[in-house]
C-alpha cells in the first residue's frame, strides 16, 4: 500500500518475528481507542501501558539489541523493521515514537563503544523492559558539546566524579541507563560515560515541555563514576554522538509519515461527509487539489524514505552514501510532512482543532520534528558539502536492492570517524531521471541542467558561502534533485504507475520554481545568479485527466476504508 493502513498493510515482507511485531502493535493501539489515546495526549498522561506491553513482548528489546546481546534469538538492529515500528508508533501519537526514539539515541554510544560490561547491562536492562536517553544537550549550550559543562574529574583512586547539568533529555526519568557526553576536567577532552536515572546523585529537576513525553533536565551532583562506565574517551566519544545522530535521525522521518498518514485519513473521512451549499465539501475543486497535492507528497516522501532504507543497510566504509540520505530523511520529509498537514488542514479548517480529533495532536507535533535531531539549517549546512562531488564527480557502485532481509545492519554501530564527508561520492543520478520520460520529470531535469550550469558559471561567491541565507536556497534546490533520485529509484522498483509519477514531480517543478525565485529575490544575488534563477523557473505541466483519476482512484478512494474506534476494538489474528 502506498500509505500506511493499520488494518490492511501486509507486513510479510518482513520475517515472520517483525510481522508480529507491527500486527501485535496495531493490535494493541486499536485496542486502546481513539478516546483513551487523546484523553491521555490532553492530559499528559505518562505512557506506562505503551511501556507495559512493549516490555511484556520484548519489543525494544527485539528492535535495539544488536545479535548476540539479546536473550531473543530475534534481537537484531535491523532498519526495515525499525521503519515499520516507527511509521506505526508515528500514526498513533509522536510520544509513542518519542519513547523508542530517544531510548535508539541513548543505546547508539553504548553499541559502538569497546565496554562489553555496559553493553550486556544493557542486554539485561532491555531484557527486562527498560528504556534509555541520551544526554547531549545543555540548557545554556543546546546541542554545542564544545562548550559543555558536564566534567568528569578523575579522583586519586583512579575512579571518577561527575558534576553537570543537562536539559531536554527525552525518558531522563525513567532511564535505566543515560549515556551522557561531557568534557573531561584534567584535559577538556570529550568523554561518555553511562549514568542510572535511579541513583541518588542523579537529581531530576523537571520536564520542560508539556507533554505526555517526559523531556527532562536533570543535574549530576558527585556522581561517582568507574572506569567501567565510561564509553569513549576523546575523539572517540565526539564521533559517537555525531554518529549516533547520524543513524537514528532517520526515524524522525518516519513519524513524520506516520503522522500524515492517520491525519490524511480524518480529513478524507470529514470532508466527504460535510455537506455544504448543497455540495459535499470533497466536490468542490480547490478542495480536491488540497487532497491530491497533500496526497502526493505523502506518498513521495514514503517512496524516498524506504529507498533511503535500502542505502543505510547497505552502508560500508566504502559507501557512506547514506550520510546524504539520512539527513535529507530528517530535514526534507519532516518538512514536507508541515506542507502536507496544512493542506489537510485547509481542508478541515476549524474541525481540527477539536479535542477529540487525531489530527489536533497532528497539528502540533509535526511543528516538532523538523526541529529534533538538529535544525533544518544544521542538516542543510551538512547536505550543501556533499553537492561538488554529487553533480560533478561520480563514481561506480553496485546498484543497491531492496533490502528487507532479517538480518543486523552491522555498519551502524563501525561508521569510524566523521570526517572526509566531502570525499563521499555517489552514483550519477540521471540513470534515475532517464529511466522516465513524462511531461514534468523532463521539465524537471530542464531545471536540475539550469541549476548545475549556474553552479558552474555564476557559484557562490565567497562573501555567499558565508552566508547562511543564501546558501539554504541554493541547499533547497539540490536537496530537491536528490530527493527525487532516490523516489525515481524507487518508483521503478514499486512499479509506481506514470501518472501518479508525473503528478509528484508537477509538485516538484512547482516547489524548485518557488526556491529558484527566492534565489532571484536575494538583495546578495548577482546579475548572473538572477539571470540563471530565472531560467530555472518553469510551470509544471497540468494534466488534468490525469489529476482526476489519481483524486478518484487513488484519494477519494481512501473514504471510509479507516477510522480509529473511539472506545477501541478487538483485532482478529491472522
């Protein structure tokens, strides 16, 4: 299916342990109703049952604990499945997701490090239906762990003592274990280190958000550390953080997906069903271009999500081309869910403020997840490095499969260093782009051979590149060229039918036009830049027959095949 549907998605692609996974998940969440799951989000009401069952089934730790650690012979880091369970927890509620994702970021520094003593704790601790965090940021620093005020002083005995506070710490209240980044006193080199949320020296403060999800601050005042806690030292602990970020920002994109996905299906349900002036409000035609549009997008970035999937399991020293993708899962989608969830929102207008609605807490937590895991503009300042050598400097590689095997992505826990991103080169992207010959994917490739003719004859300019601004239009543009690569890829490989192709890349045109414009409009633009800007706006060729078979076939279609039970209902196994 093109989008998630709790009810009808098939997850026997996966193994048969990961089926049940997804279906036991689905299970329990229809079982809950719709009432409960927003009178809980209403009240921040803290989700023991979601934490009872996800122990009483061993799920997290069948998802996060590498082969070998795990008590299960099914425990394996394996990211289709994570996918699928985070596409899922995203549908039900960002907290539901929050919960895993946080406790993935806490495991990542363990994972990677040599300590086997912490990482079969943390077996243990998983085992027995513990969740984790992630101690990065700071109140007064964020995420800058140059300037962190954490110290971990070694005292004469050879043991240490850990003094600082952190803040925004998703589970630092519940944590079996926090894997905390800090400075080392005695030399200010970084180090990490694993602390219990339980132990005396560990002050809880408060959660600094309002939510069901428990986001702490927390202090650690004297708390004695061993040897045998500490994960990194140095260089070592600064590429863990960055790696660990690098891996588990991708989850943000399936929330994102997730979230979309149960908010598309309230309005579609609402709309047909609203009769105004004589009319239903899903026959009115601005309506029907809100529905295909959001629609679109939806399943555009659905397509470059699992595609991306493919490229991260496939990972190695010798192709680190994921470290494009990831950040592109985390950035583009997460913004593009904001696109989709104001579509839908025009659409249903005052009915998604209601409090019983999903799409009320849609409406607020898709603002958040562009804004995890590093800004939009942070992960744009990191995609803008690989651009040289992705329009300019191809290299071979093997053509990457689908890849849905039950088997451990090993790579992600031996990515090594964090430098040389821009060495990193990628396969020549327009095999994606001729493999199709439709109205808007050519119009598409006029605007990419536009932009690529620009960067050549009119770049940056030094005083440009220094310019955030400037250089986060330029990124727009790019980041649309890769992103629908990998959806071309992937289109091909699902057999995505034309007509829905041509309709995601009209949007495209539309959106590569809009940045185009932003880049004309720059009082820092130069004569040659704006005359190039120019030649890249283009407008997308409508088509529309085509446009009403996808809103009959393919959108309308989606009335009344899903709705949460209020009071929740009994699923029949398969």
């Amino acid at each position: 299916m093109l989008i998630l549907h709790p009810l009808e998605t098939d997850y026997s692609y996966l193994d048969k342990e990961s089926e049940e996974i997804m279906q036991s998940t689905i299970a329990w969440f229809e079982a809950k109703g719709k009432h409960k799951l927003t009178d809980d989000d209403r009240n921040f009401v803290w989700y023991a049952d979601f934490l009872a069952f996800v122990k009483e089934n061993k799920i997290f730790a069948k998802l996060m604990t590498p082969t070998g650690y795990g008590s299960s012979d099914q425990a394996q880091w394996n990211t289709a499945r994570i996918a699928a369970f985070t596409e899922i927890c995203g549908f039900y509620g960002l907290c539901y997701w929050y919960t895993y994702q946080v406790s993935s970021l806490g495991l990542g520094p363990i994972w990677m490090s040599d300590n086997e003593t912490v990482k079969k704790r943390a077996a243990q601790l998983l085992d027995e239906g513990h969740i984790f965090a992630f101690g990065l940021s700071e109140k007064e620093h964020g995420a800058d762990i140059y300037s962190s005020d954490m110290t971990l002083t070694k005292n004469a005995d050879g043991s240490y003592t850990a003094n600082g506070g952190k803040y925004y710490i998703g589970n630092g209240n519940k944590a079996g274990m926090v894997s905390v980044f800090g400075l080392q006193a005695e030399n200010k080199e970084h180090v990490c280190f694993v602390v219990d949320s339980q132990h005396p020296n560990y002050h809880l403060i408060k959660n600094v958000v309002n939510s069901q999800s428990y986001v702490s601050q927390f202090e650690l005042k004297d708390y004695p550390i061993a040897e045998s806690d500490i994960l990194h030292k140095g260089r070592d602990a600064w590429d863990a953080a960055l790696n660990t970020v690098n891996i588990n920002k991708y989850n943000l994109g399936w929330a994102t997906i997730g979230i979309c996905s149960h908010a598309m299906y309230e309005a579609i349900n609402h709309a047909s069903h609203r009769n105004l002036y004589g009319k239903f409000v899903t026959d009115f035609p601005h309506i029907k271009a809100l529905f295909v549009r959001a629609y679109t997008r939806l399943v555009a970035t659905r397509l470059f999500t699992f595609r991306a999937t493919d490229y991260m399991r496939s990972a190695s020293a010798e192709d680190r081309r994921y470290l494009l993708y990831n950040p592109l899962v985390k950035m583009k989608v997460t913004t593009e869910g904001e696109h989709i969830v104001n579509d839908l929102w025009d659409v249903i207008a005052a009915k998604g403020f209601e409090r019983d609605m999903y799409f009320n807490m849609a409406a607020r937590d898709i603002r958040a997840l562009p804004k995890l895991e590093g800004t939009v503009h942070v992960n744009m300042a990191l995609i803008i490095k690989f651009m040289p050598n992705y329009f300019f400097n191809p290299a071979e590689y093997p053509e990457i499969a689908q890849r849905y095997d039950a088997v451990q992505d090993d790579f992600m826990f031996a990515q090594g260093p964090t430098k040389g991103l821009s060495k990193i080169q990628f396969h020549d992207y327009k095999a994606a782009y001729a493999a199709y010959d439709l109205p808007n994917v050519n119009l598409f490739v006029e605007q990419i051979d536009v932009l690529k003719e620009t960067l050549m004859m009119a770049g940056p300019t030094p005083e440009q590149q220094k310019d955030i601004d400037f250089l986060l239009s330029v990124g727009e543009l790019f980041t649309l060229v890769v992103y629908g690569q990998l959806i071309l890829e992937n289109a091909k490989i699902w057999k995505l039918n034309n007509d829905l192709v041509d309709q995601i890349f009209e949007v495209f045109v539309g959106d590569f036009s809009k940045f185009a414009l932003q880049i004309y409009s720059k009082p820092s633009s130069t004569e040659k830049q704006t005359e190039y800007a120019l030649k890249m706006i283009k407008k997308p060729i409508a088509d529309t027959e085509r446009t009403t078979r996808i809103w009959k076939e393919q959108v309308y279609a989606l009335k009344d095949t899903y709705e949460m039970a209020k009071e929740g209902r009994a699923l029949v196994a398969n």
